[in-house]
C-alpha cells in the first residue's frame, strides 16, 4: 500500500468535513485527548449526519471509544469542541436525544427485563412504549427474567432495549453484538436499518467488519487516534484492497506477477487469484496471452483486506519513521 494513498483520503476527507460541517447533527471539532504520555485522539475531526449509520473502525487502543465517549459526554476534550445539534453534550436537553450502548455497561443484577426497561423509560418525557421495546430487542419471552440470569448475548439485547427507550434521534453503539449468536447478530441488524430509515444517526464501533460492511453508509478507519481512511464500504475496498481476478490459466505464476500492477498472485486448487489495483488491463493482458482462459471472475477486495492493507501500512510507516509506539 503506497503512503500517498492514505494521505490522499484524509485530503479527501478533510475537504468533505469543511464543505458540509454545517448540515451535521453531531460533530467533534479538532478534538485532541490524551491520558498521560497516551495520545488517544489527535486533532480529530468527525461529523454524524442526519439518517447516516457510520462505523468507526480500527484496532484496539485506536480512539474509537474515546471518540464515543467525547460525544457522550463522559469524558471532555483537552482541545477542541464537541457538540450534539449544536449543544453541549452533557446538558439535560440535549441527552434526552441520545441514546447510547457501551461495551461496559453496569445495570443492577436482581432487576427483572421489564423492570430495567420501565425504569429508564421514566427518565425520558415521551419515551417507547414498553411493548416496543421488547419487540424491537426480541426480549418479550425473557421479560421477566432478572438481569443476572441471563446469557450474554440476552443482556446485549437488553441493554439495546435501554438504549432506545427514549427515542433516540442519536443512537450510540460501542460493539452491540459481542456475545450474539449469527440469528440474534442478524435480528439486531434488521431493526439497525429500520433505525436509520425512520431517520436515526447512528456511530456504530465493531470488530466485526461484515457487520460494518452490512450496515454502514460510511466507514472511517482509525488507527492512533488519526483517520486513516474515509469513504462508503465500496470506495475503502475499491481504493485500498483494489479488485482480485481468479481464472483458470496456463500463463504461468512468474508471467503473472510480472504483469503491470499486479500486487500477488496465488495458486487456489486449479484456478489463480490475482491481486491488482486496476483489473481492466489485467485482464486484457489474460486474454491476449491465453485464448484459452476459463471461468474469469473479477471482484472488488474485501473490506477486511482493506482494513488490514490500511492499519498494516500506518504502522510500518510509523515504525520506519520512528513513531511505531
């Protein structure tokens, strides 16, 4: 991966942020936070737009939770702003519009699932109907079951049902399915999307870069507390991972890899896949050294080879300039 890609999606990026930072719902402005010697955001900038889902992605220690946290309220910037329709985040006005779901969460054990829900219902003026919530989490069988009794996929879905239960125009999602199984992980999925089309902005961090890739309209890769990459699911696997070719061919492996713009080349049983950054003259070049080429198939690389290719490049930029800890 070449450096000057990553430095052409954040010029990219930045120049999106300034043209339409006004029509934001949310917005962290140059934020930087540290905690000691630990730079965990750097000049940050971010905007959640109206009807968006976006997935903040990157390793562990990136900034992501951080960068929810700062939205939440729940910790302040060093510098910067941070504001949530144009208010402070902690004020009672504007929390009544969030809702949020972190990665720890303390609720009381002995509480039963209906009683949880009722109890932070209270705290919102026009909250959802109870019946709603369970239906929307899939909790209406386990309803009366206490909190501590449940596995931990079941208390994900409630602590899903607690952050809905104001209404939420802002929806905060720090790993929502850890600990679902693939039904639950797809249930929840669904009522995501319902979500953003009656409207909703929702941050969603996840490991899980299927799930990004299912829901997301844009992805922002992270990765020491800078933006990496910036674009819809499509772009970041387009302009990083490029596209892979897989055929039947005689043209040898050592014919293949010296072929313009190829990246890799492997042999899969009795097909090749190939690597490359620009498919089309690959191809053409395919089929003019081998009439006999069968079962061609062209695709765009994954957004899992994306991240990787981008968090992989950062840091071995970092380490040769000496900046890798």
């Amino acid at each position: 991966m070449e450096s000057g890609l990553i430095a052409s999606l954040e010029k990219d990026f930045a120049a999106e942020e300034r043209f339409t930072s006004n029509t934001g719902v949310a917005q962290l402005r140059n934020v930087s936070k540290h905690y000691g010697p630990v730079v965990a955001l750097q000049n940050f900038n971010l905007t959640l737009y109206p009807g968006e889902l976006l997935a903040l992605l990157g390793p562990n220690g990136a900034g992501k939770t951080t960068a929810v946290k700062l939205f939440l309220g729940l910790a302040k910037a060093h510098s910067g702003s941070v504001r949530i329709f144009g208010a402070d985040p902690t004020l009672p006005q504007t929390r009544r519009r969030i809702g949020s779901m972190l990665q720890i969460a303390k609720v009381p054990e002995t509480l039963r699932v209906r009683e949880h829900i009722d109890l932070f219902s209270s705290y919102y003026p026009r909250p959802l109907p109870m019946d709603d919530l369970l239906a929307i989490a899939d909790l209406a069988k386990i309803k009366d079951r206490r909190f501590g009794d449940l596995s931990g996929g079941q208390k994900q879905r409630v602590l899903f049902a607690i952050a809905l239960c104001g209404d939420p125009d802002v929806l905060f999602l720090d790993e929502p399915t850890v600990g679902l199984d693939v039904e639950a992980r797809r249930i929840l999925w669904e009522q995501i999307r319902s979500l953003t089309a009656r409207g909703k902005t929702i941050l969603l961090t996840t490991h899980y870069l299927e799930e990004a890739d299912a829901l997301a309209h844009r992805v922002v890769v992270l990765n020491k507390g800078r933006i990496l990459a910036h674009g819809t699911p499509a772009d970041i696997k387009t302009k990083t991972s490029g596209r892979r070719i897989r055929c039947v061919t005689t043209i040898s492996l050592e014919s293949l890899r010296a072929i313009p713009t190829v990246l890799s080349v492997h042999q899969d049983r009795e097909a090749v896949e190939i690597a490359t950054q620009c498919a089309e003259p690959v191809v053409r070049e395919l089929l003019m050294r081998d009439p006999q080429l069968s079962r061609l198939e062209v695709t765009s690389g994954g957004l899992e080879e994306a991240f990787l290719a981008l968090t992989r490049n950062d840091d071995n930029e970092g380490a040769h300039n000496g900046n890798g800890n």
